[in-house]
C-alpha cells in the first residue's frame, strides 16, 4: 500500500485528555488571574463566570446547581456517590471500565447492602428495561472505554423516586443530556473540550438537592466531599467558592473553551461537529474489510470515544499475546509518524482502537488520519507475513 501523503495538521487525538480547540495557544491564558487568591473578589467571579457559562451552554435548567469540584470526573463521581446514597438501593449499569469502577466502591468501600449490578459485555449495553425507578441509578452516559452510549432517556421513568446519577464526562458538549431525567451529572475539564486537569463538575438537581439536605450518610465524608453545612446544602460552592484550592490557569483555559463554544455557535454546533466527525469514520470503516466498531448496535456508537475492533481473520486468528504486540506496532508507527498519538484501546478494554472524535478535532484531520491507520495496519500485516515467510523458509 502506498504510504499516504496527506497528514493531519494536529496528531492529537487522544480520549483524555482530549485535543484542544482549533488555533488554541498558550496566549489564551494572558488573562489568567496568577498570584491571586481564588477566594479574592475577581478569582471567585472567574469561577463563577466558569459555571454561569457552563450552564448557559449546556443549557442546564435554572434551578439546578452547577459547582467546580476537586479531582476531576472521578472526584465529582465519588463525591456524588459518598455524599448521596444509601437512603435506597441502587441499580448501577456496568459496561465499560469506569462503571466497573463505580461497581468497586459501591460494593468494597461504601458496602451498600442492597446493590443490584446490571452488567453487560464491551460492545453491548446492559437491558435497560430492568432499571427500577424506586432505586438510585448509576451510570455512564456515555462509555469512554467501549464506545458505547446510552441511545436515549426513554428508559427513564418520570414518576422515579429513587435519583439518577449520570458520569458524563465524555458526553457533555456533543450529546443532549436530558437533564429533566438527571438528578447528578459530573464531568471533568480536560475531556469534551480539552480543557486542563485535575477539576471536576458537578450538576445537582432540586431532588438530589432534597436528599441532601434530608439525608445523611452512615460512613464520614472527607472534606472534599462536603456539600452541607448545618444540614443545608452550601450554595456558596455553587456560586465559585470551591471546596479546596483550584488552578487559576485551569479555570482561564476551561474558560476560553466555552468561549471558542459560543463563538462557534453554541452546544448544537459542537454537537454537529463531533456527529460529523464519527460520520467520517463510519463512512471509512464501512469501506474498510479489516476494521469494525466495538459498539454492536449502531444507534450506541459514541461520537466522542470512537472505538474500533480488528476483524481481520488474520489477526482474529493470532493469540493474544500476538494481538496486543501487533496493535502496539501499529500504533507505534502512527506515532513515529506523527500521524496520531495515544489511539491504542484502554488498558482493560479489548484490543483495538480509540479515536477521539469530539468537536475540537477538525474532520479534516480525522479524514487524513484514516488512510495513514490503513497503511499503518497494511504494513504491520505485511512485516508480519513476511516474518513468518523468512522462517518458514529458514526451517
């Protein structure tokens, strides 16, 4: 195969943290408010203006709260999780590694007595039929690590009683989250938008609200975790009073992510661009024999975590340990090209690719990108035959 000429104008394509926006540059942090407390007058109204912008983008109804919490989407998540439940039990949906993750603390740290799974294989969802409005609900709109999405809100019964809490990292700013059916939402800085490290958002609705304020868990909350005071829930969080010390940097970035979101044309132009870029890799996998999406229904393909399967009977055919290495050649040699960085599969998914396809990654770039993948597989194969040839040919 001949080794294409068009390369992407940005190699990054990775699932988090995600590429920047278009053109972005260390100049978009000139304004960044450095040396200064973040309770001063101006650090909290630069975090409040994070918040109050979020909310407006998103379109996130008035009467729920919208914070800045510590240690990202993982720390919003368990924040979420220690501060709320135990008041009922709790179906959580597992199918992908970070629902699996949720599973490990409700089951070997928080110990829940009543703790129903429902799980299903990469590629698949759990049936969502099962999911009983009377308890909590936890899950993973979209998952980062199987490509996999929740299709739509229909499952979710509007007489619930019990809440729903919702890890949307990688599906805020390219999917519409129902927010009327949510009651918790998290998600962190550095995914959809690019945007730097280390902080987390968390969405509350008037019911996750209540049960704050008329329940109180049986184990200690460390401080990071604390949403009341005096068996309210502090507002002051809500408002850019953070619980602990945030990076100003951070916030000036985050900020000038949504600002570039505005300017495109709001959450319906980043959702356009993030459905137009899977649409280019739909288009290139139906054309191409030896790939296919790990999602097995297609109505599931997530538009931001595009991830691929090797279908190839030759690889099929190879072990495991022969699998990963040929994977790890491959992505190697995109690597060595400067073509794509970080696109091999998550740690524990299965063996493939992952492709980030959210709205700050041009598709132009996604559709130089493709061929190079093609070649990059074409000459992984061919060295790989042409190994087994030498040796045959040896013996």
């Amino acid at each position: 195969m001949v080794k294409p000429v068009q390369r992407p104008n940005c190699p990054n394509f990775s699932s988090g943290p995600c590429p920047k926006r278009p053109g972005w540059s260390l100049e978009a942090l000139n304004d960044a408010l450095i040396g200064r407390s973040h309770r001063s007058k101006p650090g909290r109204a630069k975090l409040k203006e994070v918040i109050t912008r979020t909310k407006a983008l998103l379109g996130i109804p008035d009467d729920y709260l919208c914070g800045i919490v510590p240690a990202s989407d993982t720390g919003a998540v368990e924040l979420a999780l220690w501060s709320l439940l135990g008041a009922r039990g709790v179906d959580i949906l597992a199918w992908e590694s970070f629902g699996e993750s949720w599973v490990t603390d409700l089951q070997k740290q928080l110990k829940l007595e009543d703790c129903r799974v429902l799980r299903a294989d990469y590629g698949h969802l759990p049936d969502l039929t099962q999911v009983d409005g009377d308890r909590d609900v936890i899950l993973t709109w979209n998952g980062t690590t199987s490509g996999v999405k929740v299709p739509n809100d229909a499952w979710i019964s509007d007489q619930r009683q019990g809440l729903v809490i919702a890890d949307a990292t990688s599906a805020v700013f390219a999917m519409d989250m129902p927010w009327p059916k949510l009651d918790v939402v998290t998600w962190s800085w550095q995914k959809a938008m690019g945007g730097e490290a280390a902080h987390g958002m968390l969405v509350l609705s008037p019911r996750a609200v209540e049960r704050l304020e008329t329940y109180t868990p049986s184990w200690p909350l460390p401080k990071i975790f604390r949403l009341t005071k005096k068996g309210k829930v502090d507002r002051a969080i809500f408002e850019g009073d953070t619980i602990n010390t945030p990076s100003m940097l951070c916030a000036e970035d985050a900020l000038d992510g949504l600002k570039w979101a505005e300017q495109l044309g709001g959450l319906s132009a980043l959702i356009q661009r993030s459905e137009a870029n899977l649409a280019t890799i739909a288009t290139w996998v139906s054309q191409t024999a030896w790939v296919d999406f790990l999602a097995a229904d297609p109505a599931t393909r997530s538009n931001t975590s595009v991830c691929l399967k090797v279908i190839d009977p030759w690889f099929v055919a190879l072990s495991e340990s022969e699998q990963a290495q040929k994977i790890k050649e491959l992505v190697q040699l995109l690597d060595k090209e400067a073509i794509a960085y970080d696109i091999a599969s998550y740690r524990d998914a299965p063996l493939g690719l992952r492709i980030w396809a959210g709205a700050t990654v041009e598709r132009s770039d996604l559709e130089a990108l493709l061929p190079w993948v093609d070649w990059a597989y074409t000459q992984v194969k061919d060295a790989a035959k042409h190994s087994l040839g030498d040796r045959s040919e040896s013996a």
